[in-house]
C-alpha cells in the first residue's frame, strides 16, 4: 500500500483531466509512435495534436527529438506544423536543434516562402553564438527576398542576432538601412523595430528616408505605428528647432501624416501621436490631440488610468491655446475645457480613476468654469470614499482662483460642524492653508475651539499650526491651547507634539512671565520624549530659549519671521521629465531601458539631407508603397499567415490575402470618392511572370485605373485672426451678437468640412439665457448641407464672450447654410452662413511640372481671366486665397518680395507666379497663375473659379 502511494506521488505520474492515473512516461508514447511512422496522415494528425497542446499551454518539450526529424518532410503542410513546433522550442531545446541546422539552411531556398520565413524564425531562435554567422548570411539573402513577408520576418530577426552577438552591428546596419528602403508598408513597421533595437541613435540613417516614413506610417500595421512615430518623434527633436513660430515643411508633413492616426481604433497609436504632437507640435496645433484623448476613456478602466495620467500632465505644463479676436485682445482657452463634463466622476469609477479625475478637474478650473466645478465637487463631499479629497480639490480651487476664495473659506466652516470627523479633518487642513495670510479673528477663534473635538493627527497638528502663526492675534487663547496640549503630549502623535513644541517656543518670547512653567513643562516631556526627533528638537529649542549664547538674541527674528503663502503646484508637474506615454512617465521614475527625449537644437541640421526622393516622389505622383511598371512577384506578394498547397494552395493563398486587396481597393475608392472629377490618371501596372511555382505566390492586381490621390495639404500661409459682424445685438431681442471668423485649419470631423469659428456676445446688462443653433436643414429633415449638428450655448455674464467651433461641408458653392437660434424664452433668429470662394480652397504642395501639366487640361470654360488694378503680392493673395506657391519657389518668393517694391518684384523676377490649392468638399484643382496687371484662375468648378477671380481683382482694389 506505501508503494502504492509513493507512486501517486511520484513527479512521472500525472491526474487527466478525466480523473485517471497517467503514466508520464508514456503519455505521448501514441504521438511518438505516429511521428516515427511512414504514413504522412498520420504524422499530419500527430502534429495537429501537438500544435493543440501547445496553444493550451501544454508542455511537450520532449516531443522535440521526434519532431525534428521530420523537419525534411516533403509534405509542405506536415513541414509548416514542424516548423511552428521549432520556433516554440528551438531556444530549450538548442543541442538537438543544431543537429538540424543543415536542414534549416537548405529550407531557406525553400520556393515556398512561408518555408523560407518559417526556416529563418528557427534559426534565429537557436541562442548559440557559434552559429551567429551563419544566422547573419541567412538575413543578408532574406532582406533582399522576393517576398515581403520573408523580408519582415528577416527585419525581425536583426534584433535577435544583435543580442546573440553585438559585434555585427555594422553588418546589421546595412540590413537595416537596406530594409528602410524597402517599397512595401509590410516591411517598414519590422525594419524600424530592428532600427529601434539594434542602433536607435543612428539618425543619419534615417535622413533619407524620413519622408517615405513619414507617407507611408498611415498604411503600417498597428504596432508597426507606435514604434516608427516614437523613433520620428525622437528624430524631429534632434533635427528641427522649437516650433515657435515656423513650423518646418519636413515636421509639418510628419504631423499631417499623424494626424489621421488620432482616429485609429488601437489606444497605444492614439497615445503615440498624441504624444508627438505634445513633444514636437507648434502650440496652435496641439488642441486637435484633445478630442482623441478624450475618446480614450471610453475604455477599459487601465487604459482610462493611463490616459487620464497623460491629460493631468499636459494641463499641467501646456494648458493654453491662443484664440486671437481683435488687436491686442484675445481669449486664452484650455484645450481640455470644452471637454469639462467628461471629467465628472461617475459611480462605477474605482477610486484611483475618481482620484485622477479630480486632479484634472483642478487643473481645468478657471473664472469661467469655477462655479460649475464647485457645485460638482460639493456633491463629492458626500461620498465617504470622496470627502477628503474632495474638500481638498475646493481649497485648491480657492487658491487658484482668488475670487471665490471668500465663498469657499465660508462653505469650509460651515463643514466643520459635520459629524463626519473625516469632513471635519480634511476642511481644518484645507482651512490652514487658505487661512496663513490674514485671517479674520471670528474665523480663526472657532477654528481654534476645533482642538478638543478634532481627533485626526493631521487636522489637530494643523489647528496649533494655526495658533502658533498667529500667536500674536489670539494671545489670550494660546496658554490655554498649550495647556490642553501639555495634557496629553504623550499619547500625542509625533506631528502634534512638533507643532505643540514650536507653539511653546512662541509663547516663551511672546509671553514668557505666564507661561515659563507651562513652557519648561512641555520642553521636559518632550527631552525624554521616545522618538528621536523631538528629542533633538527639544535639545536645540532649550539651547536658544534658555541659555545666554550669540543665537539667543536673535530667536525673536527666527520664530516670528513673516512666512511666505504655501505654493500649490500639480504633483503631474514633476512628470514632464519624462517622454510621454512611457512607462517612465507613468511610474514618475526612472525605468530600466528609457531613452530621454533629446532637446530641439538652437540651429536646425542641414535640411538637404532628406531631399533624396521628394522631387521624384511629387513628379510621379505615387502613393508610398507601391511601385510603377513591372515588380517581381515577390514585392507584389503580401501574405501575413500560412497556406496551403497542392491543389487547394491558390485558394487558400487567395482567401489569406484577401484583407490586404480589400484594403487597397478601399484606398482606391475612397480617392475616386475624394476626386471624382480630376482629370489627372495614374496608371500602375504589374506584370505577371510564368514560373513553374506560380501556384505559391500570389500578385496584386494593379491593373485597374487609379485616380489622382489627393495631394499633399500644408499649412496655410495667411491664417485670419479678425471676426467679422454675422448678427448685431439690436436684431435680436435676447441681446446676443454673433461674429464670425474662418481659422483655416483641417476639420477633424471631415476632410470636405470648412471649420468656422462663432464668437457669441452678451451685450446686456444681464445674463443671456441658453441659447441652441440647429442648422435649418436638420429642422426641415432636408440634406442640404453636411454640417457638425448643433450647438448648445450656456448663459453668458454681461460682456462675456464665447467661442463656438462648427464644420460646414459648403459643397464648393456659393450656397448658404442657415441655422436656427432658439432661446429659453422661445424667441427665435435665424442666420446665414456663406463661405468666400477663398476659404472653401486648401493649400497643397505640387511642382512646376505638375503645375504645367495640369494647366493644361484647364483651358477654355475652366480658365478665368480678371484685370487687376494695382500688382498684388503674394501675402496679398494668401489674405484672399488659402493657397501655396508651388515647390521649390516658397523661399525665393519670400526674399525677393522683402527686397523690392510689389511691381519691380513681378515685373523682373517673376512674371508669373504660380499657386495652388484644391477645394475641400471635392477636392478639384484650383491653379492660379499671378501676373502683373492680370490674374487667372484655373478651375473645373466654373462657379467656384469666376468667384475667386472676382474676389482676388476685388483685393488689388483696395490701397
């Protein structure tokens, strides 16, 4: 029977899931048997269990030695299963794997690529540096394979030869370097992982491929994002200045490639590009990141933590836009204020997310919001879990802003007669800061008579904190707290009897023939006292105050010196150490592996560097990824999971690629949608080679016709800052005036969407009531105009203002959109919105030959000719026309303008001057052609080009 159970106990024995006994020794003998058989089926079926076994965790280790020697199986599909196997286990079992090594290398010439790929991840997953070698002939022939996805798997095995043996860095880099270059999106995301692993301080090999980076991050898979905007977000800050004021054309294609990104579905990328536009982003720009973050809290509650840390942080250190109304006035706006409400805490909150919020909600307060905030936080008071923190937040509130400190001491007080000692502790410490100044005496007596009820350490230490401050004030009332102290300094905590120390010292030279005796008493207690620190505190107090020394005469100076207010700074504040989105940043310190962020140079690097391929880029017109005119089949070939062979291999490969087509025939539609009219056609063909194993790899069809993508959007060159009148004050009874103002930047909701900015007035001596906008076509259920719906308008001050951002889709037209004002008192206004031909036009980055080519397919109707009275400038048109010069002439144009008057600069060095814009809703080309004493308009909306023509010979009008 003893037997019996040390056999139950012996590790070579095992309880199945069903209950019965199984001998270790001969559980996987069946497999064994199946594995060493002849027959490929059964193999087929052992290997599936295996690879089961493996996805549930399961440890089959000692299968490997059975497994590997059908690694030269010439069943493909039998091959693929023992590869996957290998990769698992080929670092344990590294002995038995060498043994194969031969196999490995043939299997990488392998004309099945997924064989080729699958040989390379067992390579280099065998951790023996004698074979690193052989490991780096193998990723030299697979960066330059045919197929992309043994490229990507060649670009992930850098990494790992780098750690097995890092004198082969300078071989890797050159992989590396190879593999930056490389056509397909696939590729990339890998080969600045291995860029980021093996030599992330290595910019110079960045330079020439900053610009395909920055074109192609949009179509890289997820992770692939994060890793290549952290690496070019690294890169911007060493090689661009500070964005003060001028943003540069290479940060600002980087930034416009990002911005989409903001939309993915993957938090990590949305942090990444937030992060980017934090780190790197002039500060007009970084308001679009707030929209984004706040979508993030829909989340699952560790990704509401960790963005709810990123927001606190950039409230802290960049908390401001700048929204200019009229000469040197203007309003300053937090870029999370809109966003206020979503910062309320809601029940089903944990308290750390409750904590953080609260934060936050301090940092947004300011005059215009603070009593909305107070009235949220008063309702926090109540919850027990809340209160503390809450009377904490009302008094930072308090010291933010001055004037509703009054307001705030008063509800303070009122809260000490609470029951809840919780309450009564926290409103006692928060009164002691808001009350150090000047405190009313009234105030400062009934906080004092808190000293027998108070039972929290903290709260009482603050109470005699008070009394010793202002000793001078209650002299008659301090003896008697020092009395009750003295009482009970022994059962005191250590920070009462410090502060019940400090009072004593006080008193002594303010009042020392009463309270000698009390005073030495207390100084006794607290020499025999058990902690260290009032033992000394003691010792040194009793050598000032009862001995004739050089430091004697001057206590009165040490003790009763006038203290500065205590300041209030965000504890998020210490973070901007640290990169955001990082584990550093979260943590607050310093974690293994942290690269600091580099500071932006005082001069920027030679920009020429990155100007390998931009030129042929814009001239070809060809979006980053694919390539023009006959490619191998293996750089058409993108497949991401394994396939079969035989006859169903087509099939299979087919349904495998399926996403990749599907995707590239969105892109191709949403561009047709983007430009349905555009003249200009880019025709990508792909050849297709016989081989005799065709059946293994699979080409993309590029056959069909691809219109004109749109082009690449920059910066407007003239961004308006003056609001004109929509509706006076006297039109409507409510007294509400409406000014209007076009900021030219990119709508977040659409890209055919022109953003307008609506500044609402109170012109009354009273407060407005709420007001609603609806734009007229939602009323009347028509679909007029696509619009950002309406707007809901709180009631104004006397004199305050307000900004409201709406996006209008003008359709390319000179229509109107009408929206409907309603007020509480039901008096309703209704106003029209009509955009300039000029704001409905974004600047776009094309080259002479583009220009040329273009212009000639508009001629005839599609040219507007208008005599101009006077030569106008270019930042003269820029004021009318959101536009850009074309390439390579924005300099030029720039420093020959400053040198000369507006006719010798266009009569000797530019007789004509070229722009270029397309409209937003359609996106059609708008070319304009700038000449002395005439300008012409190119366009193929006919209406939309003789209006701006009229509006630039409008322009030389004016003096």
């Amino acid at each position: 029977m003893g037997s019996f159970v040390e056999g139950l106990t012996s590790p070579e024995m095992e309880i199945a899931g069903s209950g019965a006994i199984v001998d270790n020794k001969t559980r996987f003998s069946d497999l064994k048997v199946m594995l060493d058989g002849s027959k490929d089926n059964l193999k087929m079926d052992a290997m599936k269990r295996i690879i089961n076994l493996v996805a549930k965790g399961r440890d089959v280790s000692e299968l490997f030695p059975a497994v590997v020697k059908n690694v030269a199986a010439k069943n493909l599909e039998l091959k693929k299963l023992v590869f996957v196997y290998l990769v698992r286990y080929a670092e344990e079992q590294q002995d038995l794997a060498l043994l194969s090594i031969s196999t490995f290398q043939r299997a990488l010439k392998d004309p099945n690529q997924l064989i080729r790929a699958s040989a390379l991840r067992v390579l280099s997953s065998i951790r023996v540096p004698m074979i690193a070698p052989i490991m780096l002939l193998a990723i030299r022939e697979s960066v330059r394979d045919m197929s992309a996805y043994v490229r990507k798997v060649a670009a992930h095995a850098i990494p790992k030869l780098y750690c097995l043996e890092e004198s082969l860095q300078t071989e890797l880099i050159e992989c590396i370097d190879y593999l930056l270059g490389d056509k397909r999106t696939l590729v990339l995301g890998s080969a600045v992982y291995a860029f980021e692993e093996t030599c992330p301080d290595r910019f110079d090999l960045l330079h020439r491929h900053f610009r395909t980076l920055c074109k192609a991050i949009a179509d890289v898979d997820e992770w692939g994002q994060v890793v290549m905007i952290g690496l070019l977000t690294r890169y911007s800050r060493s090689q661009f200045v500070a964005p003060l004021e001028v943003v540069d054309p290479d940060l600002a294609l980087l930034l416009t490639s990002c911005r989409p990104l903001l939309q993915s579905r993957n938090c990590a990328v949305v942090m990444s590009v937030a992060q980017l536009f934090y780190h790197c982003a002039p500060l007009s720009q970084m308001s679009i990141i707030s929209r984004a973050l706040i979508r993030l809290l829909r989340g699952p509650r560790e990704v509401q933590n960790v963005v709810l840390v990123n927001i606190a942080t950039i409230c802290s250190t960049k908390p401001v836009c700048n929204y200019f109304f009229l000469p040197n006035q203007y309003i300053r706006l937090n870029m999370f204020e809109p966003f206020l409400r979503s910062f309320f805490i809601r029940p089903a909150d944990p308290k750390h997310i409750k904590l953080l919020k609260l934060q936050i909600l301090i940092l947004l307060v300011s005059e215009t919001n603070v009593q909305l905030v107070l009235r949220e936080l008063q309702t926090y008071v109540g919850m027990t879990e809340m209160a503390d923190a809450a009377i904490e937040a009302i008094g930072q509130c308090a010291a933010r802003v001055s004037s509703i400190t009054d307001s705030c001491i008063s509800g303070l007080v009122s809260l000490i007669t609470s029951s809840d000692e919780t309450v009564v502790s926290a409103s006692v410490v928060v009164l002691k800061r808001l009350l150090h100044a000047n405190p009313p005496l009234k105030l400062l007596k009934r906080v004092l008579r808190l000293i027998d009820s108070v039972k929290a350490a903290e709260a009482r230490a603050c109470v005699i904190w008070l009394v010793a401050t202002h000793v001078d004030k209650v002299s008659t009332v301090a003896p008697d707290v020092l009395r009750k102290m003295a009482k009970s300094f022994t059962h005191e905590s250590e920070v009462v009897k410090l502060q019940t120390i400090n009072l004593a010292a006080k008193l002594w030279l303010l009042n020392r023939q009463e309270c000698e005796l009390l005073v030495r008493y207390v100084m006794q207690l607290a020499r025999f006292d058990q902690s260290y620190d009032i033992r000394d505190r003691s010792r040194f107090l009793r050598n000032l105050l009862f001995s004739d020394n050089k430091l004697s005469c001057f206590a009165n100076e040490i003790f009763n010196a006038e203290k500065p207010s205590p300041a209030t700074q965000s504890t998020f504040k210490d973070r901007e150490q640290f990169q955001l989105g990082t584990l550093s940043h979260f943590l607050n310190q310093r974690c293994k592996r942290y690269r600091d962020l580099p500071s932006f140079p005082n001069i920027a690097p030679d920009s020429s560097l990155r100007n390998t391929k931009l030129v042929d880029e814009l001239n070809n017109g060809v979006r980053i990824g694919y390539k023009i005119g006959n490619e191998s089949e293996g750089d058409d070939f993108c497949l991401l999971e394994e396939s079969e062979e035989g006859d169903k291999s087509t099939e299979e490969q087919e349904s495998e690629d399926e996403d990749e087509e599907e995707s590239d025939e969105e892109y191709e539609e949403e561009n047709e949608d983007e430009s349905d009219e555009d003249k200009e056609l880019f025709l990508v063909n792909s050849e297709t080679k016989k081989s005799e194993n065709l059946h293994l790899l699979l080409d993309l069809n590029f056959d069909s016709a691809i219109k004109n993508a749109t082009d690449y959007v920059v910066e407007p060159k003239f961004v308006n800052s003056f609001f004109t009148p929509l509706l006076s004050h006297a039109a409507w009874p409510v007294g509400i005036s409406i000014d209007l103002c076009f900021p030219r930047e990119t709508s977040l909701l659409h890209s055919s969407m022109c953003p307008v900015l609506l500044k609402f007035t109170n012109n009354l001596e009273s407060s407005s009531p709420n007001i609603t906008a609806l734009p007229k076509a939602v009323a009347a259920a028509i679909n007029q105009m696509s619009t950002s719906g309406q707007i809901v308008l709180e009631e104004l001050s006397p004199g305050e203002s307000v900004i409201k951002k709406i996006h209008i889709d003008f359709g390319d037209s000179k229509g109107t959109s009408e929206w409907l004002l309603s007020a509480e008192n039901n008096q309703e206004m209704t106003i029209s919105i009509e955009a300039p031909m000029g704001e409905q036009i974004e600047p776009v980055l094309i080259t002479e030959e583009q220009f040329i080519n273009r212009i000639l397919c508009l001629s005839g109707l599609n040219d507007h000719c208008g005599k101009l009275e006077r030569p106008l400038k270019p930042d003269e048109l820029y004021a009318v026309a959101n536009c850009s010069s074309v390439t390579g002439s924005e300099a030029s144009l720039l420093q020959k303008s400053m040198m000369f008057n507006v006719k010798e600069f266009l009569q000797i060095f530019a007789f004509q001057v070229h722009f270029c814009a397309q409209t937003l809703s359609k996106k059609q080309q708008v070319l304009i052609t700038l000449e002395p004493e005439q300008v012409h308009v190119h366009c193929e909306n006919i209406v939309l080009g003789s209006l701006l023509c009229d509006d630039i010979v409008k322009a030389s009008l004016k003096s």
